[in-house]
C-alpha cells in the first residue's frame, strides 16, 4: 500500500531531534535569564479580536496584511496574534491594578501570512520582555545587559546596535522632510547597510524629495565618524528632537559604561528600525561574526503605543525588545556539531529482564538522573548501538544472571569500561 | 477621557501574577519529569491543513465541529489543532527514518471552539507524552509510573484509575451488542460515576438495546468486585477480546506491582473514555481528595491510528499520555495560597544612584541570584513596601552615603535586620 504523502502547511514545520533539543536549550536559557532579571511571566491568547490587533498602534499595514483572520461559531471576528506587543498593551488596559513598572516576558508563537525564505516562517515564536512605566534609560540598559547575559550564556558572540528614533526624526525635520512623509524616509534609510547609497538616494528620489534634502541626506550617510555625535551635535541648536534623543543618547551611555558593556554596545546613527510605534532609543542586536546577516533580536523604546491603546492620557512609557527564537536557532546549528547529545545518564537495557529493569529505571530516577528505558525489546548489540549515536553515557545491562546476583553490569560508553553494582532485586 | 474596554475573546484568557507563576512551575516540573525520562522533544505547528485534522483517525466528529478553521492567502483550508496527537502521528508518518520506540513529548496550545465552563477553555494548552512503536504493557508501566513522579514533584497527591477497552468492548460483544453499536455505548457506560445507573440504563435503552442486554449491563455495573477480576473471568470463554484484556491487565499489573505503585493505581472496569481510538488499556488521572471531578490526565493506547493516518500495514502500537495543564494550575491555585512569590533573591533600590546600582544588580546577577533592579525612582518606603508585598528576601539600599563608603546596605525583609556589606564601585 501507498503511504499518504503528508505536508506542512507552508511557512509551518516541525522540530524533532536535535533541532527540538537546540530550541529547548534556548527557550529555557533565555526564560532562565528573563526570570534572573527579575520579569514576570505573562501568558495571552493567540486568539484576539481582529479589531484589537488591527488597531493603529499596531504593527501597520504591511503586518496587517498579513494577519490570518477567522469567523468563530459565534461569528466573531478574529485574529491570530502577529507580535506579543498588542497583546501586552492589551493586559496592561485591562488590569488597571497592575503594578509600575511592569516588566514582563511571553515565549509564544506568532502568525503572519507573509513571504518565507531562510529563517522567516509564518508560524514561528518570539521571546519578548517589555518593561511599562519607566522614562529613564535605565530600562534601556538593563534589557541590552540583559540581552548580552542571554546570547553570553547561549555561547554566542553579539553586537548591539543602538540609536535613537528621535535623531532620526529630527534630523530629518531639519533638513526640512514633511512630517507626514518621515516615516517613509526613515524605511528607506534603514536598508542603507544593505542596499547602499545610491539605491537608497533612488527610492528617496522616487519620494518626491527635494534636491537639497536627497543633497544633506547623502552628506548625512557619508559621514565617517558615525560612532561619535560630532555630526548629529551640528543639529542640536536647529531641532528640540534631536537634542532631546542627544540627552537620551548621553543618559543610556553613561550606563552603558557603568556596566562595563559599550564594547558590545555600538552607536549605529542609520539605524531606522521600520515600526512606526519606537519613540526612542532603537537597538539590534547582531552576530558579532555576521553569518547571519538578520538581527537575532531587537526592540526599543515606544512611550505612545499603550496610552494610545488604552485612549487615555495617562502616560506609559515603554521598552521591550524581542528576541526571535527561530533565527537564533538558525544560528546556533550553523555553529553546533550535528553530533546527537540526548543528556541521557543511563540507558537501562532488559534482556527478558522487563520488571526488574522497570525497577532499576525507577530507582536511578529517583537519584535524580535521566534514564531511558528499552522498550524496545532490542538485542543487547542493538542497544548498545543505539547509545553510541545517541550520546548516552552509561548502558546499565539487566541479564538474569545479573538479577540472580542482585547486581547490574554498567557499561560507561565513551571509554566502553564495564563495571558490575550490586542491586537489590 | 473613558478608557477604552477590551476584551478578550470567549474561552480564552490572560495569565499574569502568580497564575502565570504557577503555570511556569507545572509547565517546567512537567518538562523536567519528560527529560527525566528520556521523552524527546518535538514541536509541531498549530496551522495545519483541515484535511489531515479531519481524518477519521482524529478527534471524531464531536470534535471536529469545534474545530477552528480558515482560509490563508494562498487559498489553502486550514484548521487550528484539537490536539497533539494527530500532529504527532503526522509527524511520524512524514519521518520514516525516526528510530523506533519514538517516545516524544510535546506541550503546546490546542483550540476547541466548544462549551465553555470552569476549567474548560477554547484556547488551551495540553502536555502530551506518547510512545510510538512499544507493543509490552512496559510502555503504558512507564507513563503511569511518570505520571505518578510528575504529581509527585507537584506535590499532588493523585490516584491513577485504569481499564482495559478490550475488556469493554468484548463484554459488550459477549453481551450481544451489535459491533456498530459498541462505540455509542462505551460513551454512554463512561457517564456511569458521573449520572448513576438509572440514567444509563435509561439512556442505553434510548440506543434501542434490548431488554436481554440491559439487564446484562445492569448487572456488570452492579457487580460489587469491581477491582478484581472475578466478574470479567466469567466472559474469558465466550469472548477472544476479553481474554487479550485479561492477558494485557494481568501484565501491566505485574509491572505496577514491581514498581510499587500498586496502591496508586485503581482498577475500574466501567472506565470507558470516550474516544474511538482507544485499542487497550486507558487511564485517567484524578486528584485523591476529590476535591476536581474531572481528571487531570489521561491517555491509553492507540495501536490503529497512525498506521492509519499512514495508510500502511506497518504496525506502530502507540500508548498516549495527556497533562492538561489548565486543570492542573486550577488543582494547584486552589491548594496553594494567594500569597506573592516573587522568588527574587534580591531588589536593588537606587537612591539617586541609578549607574551604581545597576553594577550592584548586575555583579549580583553574575553570581546566579534573582535580581530585580528598580527603575521607577520608587523613594526608598514605597519600595520597602513592594518588596514585603511581592515577597523578595532582601532589599539593597544603593545610597549616596553608601556609593562614597564602597558600601551597600542589605536589608532581610522577613526578620527587618540590616547590614552593611562592601561593594566596590
């Protein structure tokens, strides 16, 4: 007979082996860390209003688009959630007691119906920490050192990258773009790194600027000392914008450096970050060694987003940055031997030994070991064969004459010495 | 200016606080309990095609009525999963090379767009445990056994009740019961406990079961030895079925019995579970005290369903096991109390030093503590304040005073003592 060919939906799949136990590793590393720095834990629904996550304050037409919608059984209109950041936004109107500052992490998954290539699903999962009710730069600071503790214990190399929106937006005001048109400049300006100058002049061009803006834009990209603010400071006395996000600059820095951390930290001023919702200070962080050229995180400052949400006057700054945990998987097995390690310290193999077996496992696991049992009914060969690719440490063989001796042979895999332990059968 | 009011959807629900606190707990004691025995991990997509969550090998038609299902922009029908189980199968059908017995655990969110009532969601997350490929009552020993270690970690005193549908099915068989039939009146024979046996008796009769049989069923409901076999014995003749039930029991027995967890685990022939898919033993997990009716796990084998699913003759005799992680946390909140645990080892309280405590929150971080920094220029009652009620051991004044002497002062909320350590800034 014919096995049925069964797929998974486009942009889905499966993670099974060692690709399942790489993603644990992560998960629980980055929860580990979260919880070290004092978050809390949040959980939402996937399934929300349509109208709750196409609200403004939202991740824009372009996510919109790509948001799936269903009619429930009671013809409600919903969504499966795009980010975790409307639904934050979202407990935080609902729960008016809730204290401030908020600082809160969710692991879960994300939709969007969008285009797949390497590394980008249309099902995948995001890790974010955003903290509500904090002006200063101090949060800023604590989620980048936060963000270098997790790739640190994850073994991976990072840069961060940082700016902040209100340099961008105004310097941009001073070189006289319309207000209403910022926006699309600054989406431009973010593919700087990786179109370059003149297609970025080209689309600016197609925008509809004036020759003198595209004139002091191009001055702006040229300019060399772009990890110093000699440049932006020519700004400071023409736009309040700039001074202020020069003032943010200068506070978060201060921490920075208190923390021992400016090294991993660099001043990117092209950094645009597309979302409309970032008030602020912007960071990305990187592989250090760029092979892979994505950001594996990034977030920022966006102080109008939940007042907006909540249509109050009530204020709630906020930062969050987002770690996402398929593309950090994509970077760790590129650099992870594809060697099997299933963390296992014995293996315990019956041979017409079931109960006794049973019992040894229940026993070794009671000492607070990972134990797997055959069940398999595998010849002894077999199994030994099966703890070799796997990376078990130790098989424990339970023949009859070892039951008989009230003992258990152990075999230690890596250097293949055997040793007999008494048991009490 | 009046807030906005949102909502969430019906059947779903946010989890902050200490529900999410303790969500974390059983989620993580579950994992920890899987790795512990050598439960690999697997994580499949909520998205799937309709088609394949429709096969007959799923849920039956009750669930999929409840079944969520859209249409994405590439026109394809597509359904939220019911359950982890059909994505397993799936994902055992899609990998031939999966070295056999594949025992694979999975925890993750499932949609039913059914009732709502306590502790019954439409968005809802499952823990699911299955072993693929084991035809030895071991597997169902192991899951039983784990089952009993995870509540154990959880500190939930539980009793396992177990059956044998062979035992059911070939009974009923014995009893004269037309084969198609069958299916309708395990489902009816499962609201035993629940309605008692005039509304069973009632309602088999709706079946059009003739009075020969209902009296028979009377009587096996009636039987007072419930937890030995001596009624069942007496069918061992008249029925094949009956006989493998018998075999099948006596053997997972023997196990439990090896294992010493005989006392856990209860007998109970009226145990009928109500899906189709069940081939042998089934189980349900309650709490001892009854304090929840509903079972808080459950599972059995299911020898049919992905060979099935895969339309092959190969054989994969697979046992199943599912942690609701919903009915668990209702268990938990109501035994444990309300009280705030942040399990934070320490909260550092800036007084107009906000760069030296973020050294002191991070060094004390490099040493592996909990550490929460705080970032909302709390004055130094309000912050004592939320320490008591949040539960954090102690509190770390970063004063000016202190920061000048290379000192901090640490206070233990539980006892009030203070005393000064030194720090060099």
């Amino acid at each position: 007979m014919k096995k049925m060919d069964y797929q998974n939906v486009k942009g889905t799949q499966d993670y099974l082996g060692e690709a399942a136990v790489v993603r644990r590793t992560i998960r629980r590393t980055l929860e580990d860390v979260f919880i070290q720095y004092g978050c809390k834990p949040l959980e939402t629904p996937i399934l929300n209003y349509t109208e709750l996550m196409a609200s403004k304050y939202g991740g824009g037409a372009e996510i919109l688009e790509e948001m799936y919608t269903l009619t429930d059984r009671g013809e409600r209109e919903l969504a499966l959630r795009y980010d975790l950041t409307i639904p934050f936004a979202k407990v935080v109107a609902m729960n008016p007691t809730v204290r401030m500052p908020y600082k809160r992490y969710e692991i879960g998954k994300v939709f969007r119906d969008g285009p797949v290539k390497e590394g980008r699903f249309r099902e995948f999962t995001q890790c974010d920490v955003d903290i509500a009710g904090v002006d200063s730069q101090l949060a800023e600071a604590e989620l980048m050192s936060m963000a270098l503790d997790a790739f640190d214990r994850l073994d991976m190399n990072v840069v961060i990258q940082y700016n902040n929106r209100k340099l961008l937006v105004g310097m941009l005001e001073a070189f006289g773009v319309e207000e209403e048109r910022t926006n699309q400049v600054v989406l431009v300006l973010d593919k700087f790194e990786k179109v370059g100058m003149k297609a970025v002049l080209t689309e600016l061009g197609g925008l509809g600027l004036s020759p003198g803006i595209l004139e002091k834009i191009e001055a702006f990209l040229t300019d060399e000392a772009n990890t110093s603010f000699r440049f932006l400071e020519t700004f400071v006395e023409k736009s309040e914008l700039v001074r202020q996000g020069l003032s943010e600059l200068e506070e978060l820095e201060t921490y920075l450096e208190a923390l021992g951390i400016k090294g991993k930290c660099v001043f990117n001023p092209f950094l645009a970050r597309g979302l409309e919702i970032y008030t602020g200070t912007i960071y990305e962080i990187f592989l250090a060694d760029g092979s892979i050229q994505s950001s594996i995180g990034s977030g920022g400052r966006y102080d109008n987003a939940i007042a907006g949400l909540m249509k109050t006057d009530q204020k709630f700054p906020t930062v969050g940055l987002s770690f996402g945990l398929d593309v950090i998987y994509a970077a760790m097995s590129k650099s992870t031997e594809k060697q099997e390690t299933s963390g296992l310290d014995y293996y315990i193999i019956p041979l017409g030994t079931p109960k006794e077996a049973l019992l040894v496992a229940s026993e070794y696991r009671k000492r607070g070991l990972n134990v797997e049992l055959e069940l398999g009914n595998r010849k002894l060969g077999k199994a030994l064969d099966k703890a070799n690719k796997e990376g078990i440490r130790n098989a424990v063989i339970v023949g009859e004459e070892e039951v008989r001796k009230n003992q258990v042979k152990i075999k230690e895999m890596e250097s293949g010495e055997e040793r007999v332990e008494s048991f009490d059968f």
